[in-house]
C-alpha cells in the first residue's frame, strides 16, 4: 500500500501523493518541450540545438536577436498566464468546492474586461498605458462586490458561485455596451484584447507579472492545507479547528490577484482556469499539495500551446491564443456538465 508524503514544517504542512513529485518531473520536461518548440517555429525556423545556444549567447548574432526581442518575451509571457490562471482556477475550485468554478465563469475576468474596455472607449488610444491597471483594478473589483454580496454570517460557496455568475453575466452586458458606444477603430482593438492575445508581449510585460507570481504563487502553496481542509465541508473544518472564514478569504484574495495579473496583460484567456485543475486532479490525485503544482504547469501548457497554435497555424497570420483555448474549452466545459448530471443522478 502506498502512503501519501506528509510535509511538516512551523509555518506550513503539505500532504503530497508519492506519484507528484514524478507528475511534476513529467510535466516540466514537456514545458520545456513545447518552450523550445515555441521559440523555434515562426517565418524563420530555428533548430532546438540552435535555441538553447543563442539562449545561451552562444548561437548566432541573428538567432539571438530574434529570440531575445521577439520570441522569448512572448513565451515566457504565456507561460507565466498560464501558471497565474491554473493556480487561480484551482483555487476557486477549492475555496468553492465546485468543479465548474473558474475565474472566467464567477465574475474575476468579467470586472477586468468591463475595466478595460471602458478605458479604451473613453481615451479612444489603446488606452494610454493605462489597461492593464484598469484590468487589475476591474478584477478586483468585482471579486470584491461578490464577497461583499455574498456575505451572510459568513460566506456560503454556492452564494459566491451563483452572485459571481451573476456578476459575470451583468459585466458581459456592461462590455457590450460600452463597445456599442465605442469608435468602429477602438471596437476593432477592444475585440481582439477581448478574445485573450498575447501578441503584444515585450520584456516590460514580464516584469509586470513576476512581482504577481513571486509573491501570491508561494502564497497559494502555503494554503493548500486549509483548502484540504475545506473540501470536507464547514461543519467538519470549524469542528478540526479551521479559521474557515478567513482562511476562504485569504485563498479567494490570491485566487484573485493571480488572476486579474494573468487578465491584466493577455486579457481574458478563456477555460484555462477550469481545464488546468482538472487535468491536474487527473494526474496527482485531489490533495491539492500535489495538485497545485501541476495545475500550474499544465496551464503554463495549455497557454503556450495555445499560442504556439495561434502564432503559426494561419501564418502570417497571427490569433489570438484565446481563440484556441476556447475551442478546447467549450466541449470540456460540456463533459464536466454531463458528468456532473450523471452523478448527480
């Protein structure tokens, strides 16, 4: 019989599946597989070999200019969203004990977009620097009002889920409306960002991120014990002494930043949120210290698929990612559903 690995520590305990750390293993070597892919393909192909050496400042004078001011920023770009959405999306799922929770179905992305596009509306010039301020504080924002709304001598998970369905549906009719209001130009330009795109990526926009990621990814590991906790229900966490308010609070805040960050800069990125955790609960099994890590990696993957996809599928051509993901979304969003029925009955 196979004992999980108990990880005890005076700030944090983690239980982790034996066959995790060989999950984890397996899912870094195919990011890099797909990263050195990635940065490979385009107008101009480059070798793997050649790759790892100009990454290294050892390859060509070209080679090296290409990845380092146009593929590499766009790559990392997409993986860090993919880890900042995967990480997100587990979390809503645990703090909601709801498989369907994700940040694009309760509300999180539809604040960032209702921000961002009134901000496009209303300077009517990409936004000035300013969208993906208005993006974060737009997600944020709306995480805020359903736990505000959904507040009752506590917060319940089915009333977060339905008010931030709620909201989600109330900021999609908020964003077509401003982009009936909007010039036909900055409609065009509000469309694509809607769609999820990492196409503008530069070196800025990675160091916009990682702040996010190295303070609320730690952040989220270090709650992966309460989350545990949750899963078995109010009752039974407040009867083995769990602060379960605020523990939901603290996990549905991260949630929240990682979120709105990945939102902020590539836009709404749809389904990763819910694909990520589930692929993921495939793989290591429920306990979300194992879990976590491999929901991370595996949006980190379906991201930089995505775009890979997105970037050479329809050459010159280029898509956005969001596209993509929403064709893979959209039947496994169906699944889930019909699965769920089935239990249910």
């Amino acid at each position: 019989m196979k004992y999980p690995i108990s990880i005890r520590s005076p700030i944090a305990s983690f239980l982790l599946d034996r066959r995790a750390p060989w999950v984890w293993l397996a899912l870094l070597l195919a990011n890099g597989a797909l990263f050195t892919v990635n940065l490979g393909s385009g107008e101009l192909s480059i070798p793997p070999l050649d790759v790892w050496l100009a990454l290294l400042g050892q390859g060509s004078s070209a080679d090296q200019m290409i990845l380092h001011s146009l593929r590499l920023p766009r790559v990392v770009t997409a993986c860090l969203v993919g880890i900042a959405m995967g990480t997100a999306g587990a979390l809503f799922q645990g703090v909601m004990r709801n498989p369907l929770a994700s940040p694009d179905i309760i509300g999180v992305t539809g604040g960032a977009s209702v921000a961002a596009v009134a901000v496009l509306t209303f300077t009517g010039s990409g936004g000035g620097g300013w969208l993906p301020l208005a993006a974060f504080g737009g997600g944020a924002a709306a995480a805020a009002l359903i736990y505000i709304l959904a507040w009752k001598e506590g917060v319940s998970p089915l009333r977060l889920v339905l008010i931030g369905i709620g909201i989600q549906t109330a900021a999609q009719g908020l964003t077509t409306l401003f982009l009936i209001l909007s010039p036909i130009h900055t409609t065009s330009q509000a469309m694509v960002w809607l769609t999820g795109s990492i196409y503008a990526s530069s070196w800025s926009t990675v160091y916009n991120l990682l702040p996010w990621l190295t303070v609320f990814l730690p952040l989220a590991w270090l709650l992966t014990r309460p989350l545990n906790l949750l899963q078995l229900g109010d009752p039974v966490a407040v009867g083995l002494g769990g602060a379960i308010q605020w523990h939901r609070f603290a996990i549905t805040l991260t949630g929240v930043a990682l979120a709105a960050a990945a939102v902020s800069v590539a836009g709404p990125i749809g389904f990763v949120g819910l694909m990520a955790p589930h692929i993921a609960r495939l793989l290591t099994g429920p306990a979300y210290g194992s879990m976590l890590p491999a929901a991370a990696l595996t949006g980190s993957m379906l991201v930089m698929a995505a775009d890979w996809v997105a970037r050479i599928a329809f050459s010159p051509l280029d898509l956005p990612a969001g596209l993509f993901t929403a064709v893979l979304g959209a039947p496994f969003l169906l699944v889930l559903l019909l699965r769920s029925d089935r239990h249910s009955t």
